[in-house]
C-alpha cells in the first residue's frame, strides 16, 4: 500500500477537513456560552456540531461532485451519512 497515495484521496481529505472543522468551531461556540475555554473540546466527542456528521457529509458530498450525484457510491456515502446522522 502506498501512503502517499492515501493523502492524495480527496474524498478522505474532505472527510478529515469536515471533521477537524467541527472539532475546532465547538471551541468558541462553547466559550460563547460559557466564557471559559475548554481545550478538551478539541478531542472529545460529541457535542454541537457533529464532527462525526460533519465527516460523513463532507465525505458524501465530494463523492457526489467527483463521482456524480446520480452514481451508485455517492448513494451508498449519503445513507451511510444518514445513519451516522
């Protein structure tokens, strides 16, 4: 297997952009409410937003666009998201 093929899949690198995303904007949204920063925030789970949501969409998504919407694996990533939702 090789690695750097693996950093090159834009479907998992959409997946890991979502995920990190979410897991940063729960940050200020927490001291927002609270006035206090949570550092552990960043690498628990859970929580508003879904970083597990937000990975699964975003990976549905970009197979959407790559693959077409219309393609067999765009519908397989979306119910995944679905239950994941």
């Amino acid at each position: 297997m090789n690695l750097g093929a693996l950093f090159q899949n834009k479907v998992l690198i959409a997946g890991l952009i979502a995920w990190l995303m979410a897991q940063i904007i729960k940050m200020p949204l927490n001291y927002f409410y609270t006035r206090k920063w949570n550092w552990a925030l960043l690498l628990t789970t859970g929580g508003m937003p879904s970083s597990h949501s937000s990975c699964t969409m975003g990976m549905a998504v970009s197979v959407g666009l790559i693959e077409g919407f219309n393609s067999v694996s765009f519908a397989i990533a979306l119910c995944l998201a679905f239950i994941v939702m």
